[in-house]
C-alpha cells in the first residue's frame, strides 16, 4: 500500500515547501489521520469479524443498536472536514466546503490553542540562562 511508504512529509507546504498554510495544514492532518487509519489494515480477529453476532442477529437483522457495534465503533474514522451528508442536508447546514472548514479550524487552533507548560521549564530556562551566560550572550 502507497508503494512501502513509511513517512508522510511535508503537511501544510505549498510551493515546494517555500511557503506554509496553517489551513493547508489541518486538511493535511485531516487526510494523514484517514491514511494512518486505513493503513492500519482490517483487523480479522474474533472479535472484530463478529461470527457470533452476526449468528446471533441473524439474517433480516440488524447491528447498529447492538452492545457489540457500540463497543467498536470507536475504532473507525470519524473525519472533521470532510462531509459525509447529501447535498440538501450539506446545503441546509451552510454549504461548508473542506477548504472553508480547514481554514476556520485553523483560526480556533490559532485563536484558543493553550499549549501546556513543560513540567521541567524552570529546569530549561536556568539551563538555557546558563548556557546564554557560557557563550556571552548575557553578562
């Protein structure tokens, strides 16, 4: 699958990497999650290929109330951009394009994004401050 590739580069470059687009970069993200997952494979084990439930529910049955396709729905992929409605639903909750959605996941990443602080950084920063003294940054 994607001939042997094992690395993923260059999310969010435009222009041979001569330029960045955070928007470009969540659509990015959004496509790499989908091609982690799938390259993840189809698990065949007893438990994924649920022989006994499908015996259980039999044939004219069905699985989504099931105990069993709850327990395992997490596992597929549940996209942020891209619309799975028909167009009339799609169109009734605004018309909102992949590019339109990036761009404005971008904007609350940008916005709201708190970033925690490293449990060490008072270590770092005396670190970083003796080091700058060593070279003669600071006197």
């Amino acid at each position: 699958m994607l001939a042997g590739a094992n690395i993923i580069y260059g999310a969010g470059m435009l222009e041979l990497g001569m330029t960045f687009s955070y928007r470009q970069y969540v659509a990015d993200n959004e496509i790499i999650r989908m091609l982690s997952r799938m390259l993840a494979g189809i698990p065949t084990d007893d438990t994924h290929l649920a022989v006994d439930i499908i015996k259980e529910v039999g044939i004219g049955g069905e699985f989504l109330s099931h105990a069993h396709t709850f327990q395992n729905l997490k596992h597929n992929i549940f996209p942020d951009l891209i619309d799975r409605e028909d167009r009339t639903t799609w169109n009734a909750m605004g018309a909102k394009t992949f590019s339109g959605k990036a761009n404005q996941q971008a904007i609350e990443i940008l916005e709201n994004h708190k970033v925690a602080p490293l449990p060490c950084a008072d270590q770092l920063t005396a670190l970083i401050h003796d080091a700058e003294k060593e070279f003669g940054v600071i006197k």
